[in-house]
C-alpha cells in the first residue's frame, strides 16, 4: 500500500513594531525645564495641545504660541530645525518622541537678547497604534514514502501541526482582517481677546465648528474647503473667561478650551511737527487777486500810504467797491497765520484771518486758522485763494 503525505510548513515573520495610525490629531503638550519635569517660565506663552499630522514615520507638530508670545521671541530651534512661522512653532518629529529639546532667542524689554533652553513633552497616548498584519508566507512541503506494508512517513512542525492530506480533503485559509483607523478632526485656535467678535481657526475642510460659554452655545459655523473657520459672537466677552470650541466631521469632535485675553492698550501716535514754512512773510502790502464762483473776482490792495481797499469784480467789470482806504493793523500769530483788523470810514473794526501758503499766496481763514467760506457781496460765499499780482 502507498501512502501520500502532505506537510503545510508556516514560515512566521518576526512579529512587527507597533506604529501609529495615520492622520490628525489633538495631543497634550507641555513646556518643561531641560531637567524634564519642572514646568518652564516660557510655559504660559504656549498652547497646552499640539497639532499632529502622522504620515508613515514621520509626524508633524504645530504648537501655537500665545499671550503675544511673538513680540518677545524672535527664533526658535526646535530639536535642530529652524521652527518659528508667525504665531505658530511647526517641526518634524520621529512618532511617539516624547521629549523634544527646543531653544529660544528672546529680545527682553529692559534686559535684551537672552538665550533660553526648554523641553517641549508631548503626550502619545490618545493616538491609536496599529500592528501590521502578520503577512506570513506558507511553504509546503510533500514528502512521499513508499512501502510495501503498512509503514507512514510523517514529518512535524515546531510551529505548525502536521496536516494529513487524503484525496477529496480541502483546507481552509484565514486572513487577518484589516485594521480601520479612525481620525479626529484637528483644531487650531488664534488667541481670543476681551475686544473680539469672532473666533478664528483651521480644522479640517467642512467640519462643523461651535462655540460655548459654560454649555451656552455663543456661534457657530462651517469650516471652508481650506479648513479656515471664523465663528461671529454677539458681543465680547471678559477677559479670563472659559471658551469651548468644538469642531465635529463625520461624527467625530475634537473639543478644545481657551482663556480669553485680555488686549494689549494701543499707545497713541504722537504726531510729526510741523516743518517750519521756508518762506518769510514781512507785510502784506501790495495787490492781491482771488477767483471765486460765477465769474466774480476780488483784488485786495494793501497799502501803507492809503490803507486797505477790497473791490469786487463780475467778468472782469467792476461792481461794488467794499472797503476804500481802511486803516488796517497786522498781528502774524506765527509766521503764516496773521489776523487783520481793519476800519473802513464810517464802520465798526473789522477782523479776519489770512493763512500763508507761500510768499505770494494766501488763503482767507478762521480764528482756528480752518478754511472758510466768505461771502463778498454781492459774490456768494466761497472758498478764497489770494495771489500776489
């Protein structure tokens, strides 16, 4: 009698490192002295999440800075790479590093550039580690013996069990079933202060973003296709208070809390002075011409010997003769503001105010040295520009 025996023989891999899933997530982060635990001054200046994105072996972090963190820190050095982008320190990291050293360039009010070391800890354990399938490759093996009495042949495994295979037996295969991953939406928010109307962001495209203040809902909205989100208040809110953010896509949320700050006072600008006029204005003696509205014109005539005369002109006739040889006073209140008070006969004195913009040219003003409109009957009220003829 012959008998076939066949032997399944299974190759097994050695069993795999665990690595971490693919995608965006939320993850504690803290800011530490380089002795690893005892928390950093510069902590405060930090958001206590980071954003990572896990692609392969290779995880990007985004650890936004706050409390105006960027008006005193001018370069970052985080684990060798240059990492400061505005408000926001981004670098590359190996998954799961949990200690990561970081360097800082400050510029200090008072005290100037100082260098400062730190520990940047960052907390793994919220993302979800998978085990690659163990893909092993089966060899099999057919060992026949052959006999001419009842004798069988076998050979063992110290894996697998020898398997007897006789005509019309099947076997059965069985596959590892694949691991499905599943990915919280990120979450990034720019620092809220007590003068804002709105909560801005990014997460991820077409996620739904709410605001809350102690479980009262204050706004929400829709992220864009760049994942950018702006979320409007009714009003603003103190500072120190405890806003929620939460972002949901695919029934999934990433919840985040801020603290609103409270906003930097604006210093008034002082302004420029005034450049002195580069031109001197002794007296105003001499004729003076002006255009007005509707084809009238004026001629001043300054005149030590006569005094002050002022005639009014329509298409280049004359038509009335306002003031003839007024006594006239001058008083410059600055080299191009001077006030004029003059009296013609027969009349109260009279004041106005001429505003020199060069030494042939002046303009008619106010006692607050403002343009104005005067009427120079039977001219209507206009803007009057004089120069000198």
């Amino acid at each position: 009698m012959i008998i076939i025996t066949l032997l399944n023989v299974s190759a097994i891999k050695p069993a795999q490192a665990s690595t971490l899933a693919a995608g965006e997530y939320t993850i504690p982060a803290t800011l530490v002295q380089t002795d690893g635990s005892t928390p950093s001054t510069a902590a405060k200046y930090f958001a206590n999440t980071a954003q990572v994105t896990v692609t392969g072996d290779q995880a990007q972090v985004n650890l936004a800075m706050q409390n105006h963190a960027e008006m005193l820190i001018k370069t970052v050095t985080v684990a060798g790479q240059s990492a400061l982008n505005g408000s926001t320190l981004g670098f590359n990291v190996t998954p799961a590093t949990a200690n990561v050293p970081v360097t800082f360039n400050l510029q200090i009010p008072g005290m100037g550039a100082m260098t400062e070391s730190a520990v940047i800890t960052l907390d793994w354990a919220t993302v979800p580690v998978v085990t690659p399938a163990d893909h092993a490759t089966s060899s099999s093996s057919a060992a026949v013996s052959s006999s001419t009495d009842s004798t069988t042949s076998t050979t063992t495994s110290s894996v697998v069990p020898t398997v007897s295979v006789t005509p019309g037996m099947t076997t059965k295969t069985t596959t590892a079933k694949s691991v499905k991953t599943v990915t919280k939406p990120r979450l990034t928010v720019k620092t809220v202060t007590n003068r804002a109307k709105t909560v801005t962001g990014l997460t991820s495209q077409g996620a739904k973003v709410v605001v809350k203040r102690h479980g009262t809902k204050l706004g929400s909205t829709t992220a864009n296709a760049a994942g950018k989100y702006t979320v409007k208040l009714a009003k603003t809110q103190k500072a120190q208070t405890k806003l929620t953010i939460t972002t949901t896509k695919a029934k999934i949320s990433t919840t985040k809390t801020v603290t609103v700050q409270k906003a930097a006072v604006k210093q008034a600008t002082k302004k420029a002075p005034k450049k002195a006029a580069k031109f001197t204005v002794k007296t105003p003696t001499g004729t003076w011409n002006a255009t007005g509205t509707n084809g009238y014109t004026q001629v001043w005539t300054f005149s030590q010997q006569t005094g002050l005369t002022q005639k009014v002109y329509q298409h280049g006739k004359l038509v009335k003769t306002r003031v003839a040889n007024a006594t006239y006073h001058v008083t410059p209140k600055t080299t191009t503001f001077w006030r004029v008070t003059y009296a013609p006969r027969h009349a109260k004195q009279q004041t106005m105010y001429l505003r020199f913009t060069t030494a042939k040219r002046f303009k008619v003003v106010n006692a607050q040295n403002h343009v104005i409109k005067a009427a120079a009957t039977p001219a209507p009220a206009t803007t009057w520009t004089f120069n000198k003829l």
